[in-house]
C-alpha cells in the first residue's frame, strides 16, 4: 500500500504529469504516477489532473476501468482526493461543453461555458488573483492577494456555496476552487502558478489521511 506521505497522480493520457511531478519535487513532496487499477486501489491521497475535453477525458477514463475506483477512493475511501484544472470540472456531474457525458459525480455541480460578452475573451487564460471563500488546509498556506494562472472555456457551478473554497473574476464571478469533505478541486493550474501553486499544492500533500 502506498504511503501517506505519496500523492499518486493518476495518468490517464490528459494531464500535465511531467509539470506536477517536478513542482511536487521543488516543495519536498512525494509523487507516484498511476494510471492502473492496483496502484489506484492502493492509493492514500490522489491527483487528478487534466487538459482537453470533458468528453474525451471521461472517454479514457472509462476506457481504463477507473471510474469506479476512483469515486471509491473519494466516497467510500474518502482519502484526501484533488482535482486540477480539467480535473476539477470532472468531479462534476456533467458539462455543457460535452452533452450526454457523465462526470465522476463527486461534488454536486455542473461545468459550464463563460457566456458571450462583447469584450471578454474565450477561453480565460493568464495570471488571475482568487478570494478564499471558505478556508481549508490548502487556503491556509497560500501568500496574501494570492493568484493563480488559468486556462479555461469552462466554468464549474455548484450547488452549494458552502462547497466553494475559492472564488475569482472573469466577466462574472466563478467558482475557482471547490472543497467538500475530504473532496478538493481547483480550476487553474497550481503547476505553474509559482509560489502559489507550491502553498496550495503542499497544503494538499499535508492534509491527513
């Protein structure tokens, strides 16, 4: 069985893997990559990262066998459990973006597009600062007025306030990070936000199992 102390990524083809596994380095964090059945089921604290689309993502995954191992590992399991980027639109139900697909389920919410609006550019991308709407263990650490940079045409929704740890602004205000028990997510890419991608990613890698 996997440590505690390991964060398993989990690979399933669309991900930036190479860039977590470095900026898990530079803070002192150990890191697996998984992408089977096994090491999943023997993962204590799992990331789940993405790049792509909503549909061709839950595709892989499902072509791997993994989603049920991995909403185990969230809802029975409930170890410490993040998604990033097109990782976090995945704990959702579902998207607009890929009609009929099923998301992992995780935290009650929908992905959705950013509307049309003259002036406002499709997809949001670049450096943008976050509020923290809810502290957790991962907003504790962050810097003061902290950012974060973003590449995204979609948008998660959720149903509760109270499952949203992070909020930012782009044409309207969106949930930029969701947390729900043992359940985190984040809309932008820590792996690349410097300073404040490494508070908030070591922030993950210490919360206990």
């Amino acid at each position: 069985m996997a440590s505690s102390n390991v964060v398993t990524i989990v690979d399933y083809g669309m991900g930036n893997i190479g860039s977590l596994i470095n900026m898990f380095r530079r803070i002192g964090v150990q890191s697996e990559v998984a992408s089977d059945l096994r090491s999943i089921g023997q993962a204590r604290k799992i990331m789940l990262p993405g790049v792509g689309a909503f549909g061709a993502a839950m595709d892989r995954i499902d072509a791997l066998g993994l989603r049920e191992v991995l909403r185990a590992k969230a809802l029975e399991e409930q170890i410490p459990f993040m998604g990033i980027c097109l990782g976090m639109q995945l704990l959702t139900r579902s998207s607009a973006e890929s009609p009929g697909a099923k998301g992992l389920d995780l935290i009650p919410a929908d992905t959705v597009r950013f509307p049309r609006v003259q002036g406002l550019k499709v997809p949001h991308m670049g450096w943008n600062e976050v509020s923290v709407t809810h502290p957790t263990a991962l907003t504790t650490p962050l810097p003061p007025e902290p950012r974060f940079y973003f590449v995204h045409s979609y948008y998660v929704k959720a149903d509760d306030p109270a499952d949203v740890m992070l909020r930012c602004h782009y044409g309207l205000d969106f949930d930029a990070g969701l947390h729900r028990g043992n359940i985190y997510g984040a809309q932008f890419h820590p792996e690349k936000s410097h300073k404040f991608g490494m508070a908030l990613l070591k922030g993950f890698a210490e919360v206990p199992c």
